[in-house]
C-alpha cells in the first residue's frame, strides 16, 4: 500500500530538455511556494549566520530576493552541529543521516527526509538515463563505508530502478574498506560489469585487482565499440580519463555530488560538461576574484552571481539552495569549486547548464 504511494520525481525526460528559462522560473516559484527560507530558519544551521547579518527566516519574493540572505558556510555547519542539540539541526524528522567526507570531528552530519530520499532516488534514475544505461546493464559501485553518502546509493538506486526507472539494473556493491579481506573484487571482476561506479581515486587503485580478475582486457575493442561505461567522482577527471577509459576499456563520465548537496550532476553522452540539475537546486558560484579579495581583505563579504549568469568559463566555489525537506540549504557554499562550461542547450538535448567539477578548495580558503 505505502510502495504504491511512493512517488519517484524527475522521472518525466520532457524535464531534462525545458528551455532554461523556465527552469530558473519553476524553481523560483518552488523556493516561495514550499516556503524554503521560512522552513530554513528553524534550523540550528542558520541561527548564528543569519541573526549576524541581521536577516530573519522571511519569505523572498524573486531569485533576486534571496540574494539578501548571507552565504553560510561548513564552518557554521560545525558551528551548529557543536553548539546546539542535534535534534534542532533537522526542520522535518530524517529517515536517514550521512555524513560529509571530512575527518574526525569536522565531518558533517547531514538528515535526509523520506522526500529527499525520493529526489535523490529520482536523481539516480536520471543519471542512468543521462547516460543511456542501457536494460539489464550489470553495475559495479564502489563506495566509501558508511556513514558516507554513497554507501547507501546501491540501495537507494536499485530501488529506483525497480520502481520506476524501468532499466532492470543488477548492482554489485563493494568497498575499498574491505578489499583486502573480502573476495568482492575478484567475484564482480568475474561479472564482467557494464558500468563502474567510483571514485577516481578509487577506480584507479582497482584497476590491477579487478584486471586480474578478468575484467576485460584495455584495447580489446574499439573505443567506440565499448558499451562499458564508467561513472567517476572526486576530483577533476584531467588526464586520468584516458587512463581510466584505456584501463577499463570504457567510456567515462564525470559525476558530482556530495552529502550536503546529493545532487548527482553527471557528464552526459556529449561530453560537454555534467549537467547540474536546476529543478533540484538554485546553484550560484563565488567568482575567483571574490573568493581572493574575501582572502586578503578581513572582514570582505563576497558577492556570489547565478550560475545560469555566469560567464562560460568562468571558476568559482558552487553555492546551492535546495529545496531540502529535512534540512533546506540556503546559499550553502559547497567548499567545492567548479567551472562554467555553459547554459546553452547541449548537444544531447538537455537543457540543464553544464559545469566541470574541479575538485575542493584548499584548505582554509573560504
Ligand atoms: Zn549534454
């Protein structure tokens, strides 16, 4: 009964291909129509941020608008985690926490609602139809241990798969946690995967374990007769694609996410940048030239632009405001820095701007 009611979003493609405009203006009319500043504020998240900048938990009026409110940050993120009961951290009781890659005790704890299980459920549909997984593909997904996001991925996908995304996908988890002492490496070696999901870093210390476990040997066919796909996350691909396309003979996509911001941007066929979905989030980006002026003078408020404003080309740190259930960021900066490729339609028919992500900031930068 409860299952039949389960409502997987964004699996509608007309909705990867809306002229841009009319994404900017429906998540515009999402952010006031869910009341997403007011639902913020009653988090612990924002009580410090917002109370010094002197702003209240209102409701904007345009994307404009929400302008007004401060950018936050990780640290305040900590800030909040440390200073008040955890129970004010969430707006709307979580199914699920995670945590943020960081160590110890700089890792951030992040609720996720049933309905952002079901967005990101929704987002992992959609990245298998961004890059045309193909029926019965057989997926290999290699993930940090828990509490790390993607440790519950396999599951969260395989039952969007199941529910709606029609694709019959077979997943095989494994973890570099175990790899020493488990003998998954040498069994999905021997499954000849489809698709490898993982970090770079990840995928690349694999490459000998998995070879001699018979995953298919590089160069055995033409690139372009491959229809093994690999899905890598981390940091900027650079020139670890090549080898990563030659090592496992596959084509590979770039893909974005973190805790705090699930998002699943990915690299479609085109190879044109990942695109970053604007009915899931409002992204902005802190220009270089803010974040260095924010660097060498105390005290400078830098100024963020929309993304969809930003010039092709153009670096920065990504902002995002979600439409979280359990906690909605407001103008959270990422720590992640990205690259604008662009907002014109891609070849591939999406509508979604594209962005290159170039890994994180620097320690103590922003
Ligand atoms: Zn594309």
């Amino acid at each position: 009964m409860a299952m039949a009611e389960l409502v997987i979003p964004f699996g509608d493609p007309r909705d990867d291909q809306l002229p841009l405009e009319e994404l900017i203006r429906k998540s515009e009319r999402r952010l006031i129509q869910e009341n997403i500043v007011a639902r913020a504020g009653r988090s612990s998240l924002y009580v410090r941020p917002w109370r010094k900048a002197g702003v209240r938990a209102g409701a904007p009026r345009t994307l404009d608008d929400l302008q007004r409110w401060p950018l936050i940050s990780g640290a305040d993120w900590l800030q909040a985690q440390s200073a008040f009961p955890l129970q004010r951290l969430f707006v709307e009781p979580p199914r699920l926490w995670v945590s943020s890659a960081a160590r110890g005790n700089t890792r951030k704890w992040v609720p996720y609602g049933e309905r952002d299980l079901r967005e990101i459920m929704g987002l992992a549909n959609r990245m298998s139809r961004l890059v045309q997984l193909n029926s019965c593909d057989r997926v290999l997904i290699v993930t940090g241990p828990a509490p790390r996001t993607g440790n519950a991925l396999p599951y969260l996908w395989a039952m969007a798969d199941m529910l709606s995304g029609g694709r019959h996908l077979e997943f095989i988890p494994g973890s570099m946690a175990t790899l020493k002492h488990s003998n998954w490496p040498i069994f999905a070696g021997r499954m000849k995967p489809a698709v490898l999901w993982a970090s770079m870093a990840d995928a690349l210390a694999l490459r000998q374990p998995l070879l001699e476990a018979g995953w298919p040997v590089a160069g055995s066919a033409a690139p372009t007769a491959t229809s093994r796909k690999g899905l890598f996350f981390g940091h900027a691909m650079g020139d670890d694609r090549a080898a990563l396309e030659y090592a496992y003979d596959l084509e590979a996509h770039s893909l974005y996410f973190s805790a705090e911001f699930p998002v699943l941007a990915v690299e479609c066929p085109a190879h044109q940048g990942l695109h970053l979905w604007l009915d899931a989030c409002l992204p902005e980006i802190l220009p270089r030239s803010e974040l260095e002026r924010e660097r060498s003078e105390a005290g400078y408020q830098p100024q963020a632009i929309w993304l969809t404003g930003a010039a092709e080309g153009a670096e920065g740190e990504l902002v995002a405001t979600t439409f979280g259930q359990s906690l909605p960021l407001v103008r959270y900066r990422t720590g992640d820095l990205v690259r604008m490729v662009g907002s014109s339609p891609c070849s591939c028919g999406c509508t979604h701007p594209r962005i290159e992500a170039l890994g994180r900031m620097e320690p103590g930068a922003g």
